[in-house]
C-alpha cells in the first residue's frame, strides 16, 4: 500500500513488485493521476490494474483510458453514502458491507490471472 500520487515514496513502494492495483475515481483529477501512476508503472515495468471508486459517478473516461491502454477495470465500487460512512468510522469495506467479501475474493483472483 503507497499513498495516493507518484512521489518518490510511491515510487520506491511499487518498484520490483509484481503487480500494482491503481484506485482511482472517474473525475478529471482522478483520470490525470491515473495516467501519472500509469506512466510510472510502465517505466517501472509493473503490470497494473484499477478499481473504479465510486463508479456510477462522473463519465466514462477512465474506462475509456484503461480500455485504450489495455489496462484491466479489476473492479467497480459505487458511491453509497453508507461506504463513506463506514470509511470515516475506520470499518474497512468488508466488516461493514459483507456481500463485498466476496467481490474482494474475486478481486485477488483476478489480480492473479492479470499478474
């Protein structure tokens, strides 16, 4: 885990990992620092793929760059007011909303076949 963006902390986190997951939001910020980390990895030589927070919201740019990429969509969280509750409480995801269990179970399963 790296904090959000590429400073040289970030950097030195994904360098020599065997895969990096890319969370991102469907706004221009979030579509401006994807293609930054993206970059990144490339020179990196690390394989990437994104989860989509918040998801239904925004417009479809960030699908549209990681399908012209050939970057995988690993997975897609909409927004509910209830999940950034949950997260300002400091439950993770899956204690609070039990039916993503099983969609983070597929999300390793799909980090393995991207990876």
């Amino acid at each position: 885990d790296a904090s959000p963006g590429t400073s040289c902390p970030v950097v030195e986190a994904v360098r020599g990992t065997d895969f990096c997951v890319l969370v991102t939001e469907p706004t221009p910020f979030g579509l401006n620092d994807l293609k930054l980390a993206v970059e990144m990895a490339e020179e990196l030589g690390v394989p990437v793929g994104v989860v989509i927070n918040r998801a239904d919201l925004g417009d479809g740019r960030v699908e549209e760059f990681c399908e012209a990429k050939g970057i995988p969509v690993l997975m897609r969280i909409p927004f509910r007011r209830e999940i950034a509750e949950a997260y300002s409480e400091g439950l993770p995801l899956v204690e609070a909303f039990p039916e993503y269990r099983e969609r983070f179970l597929e999300l390793i399963e799909k980090i393995g076949e991207v990876g």
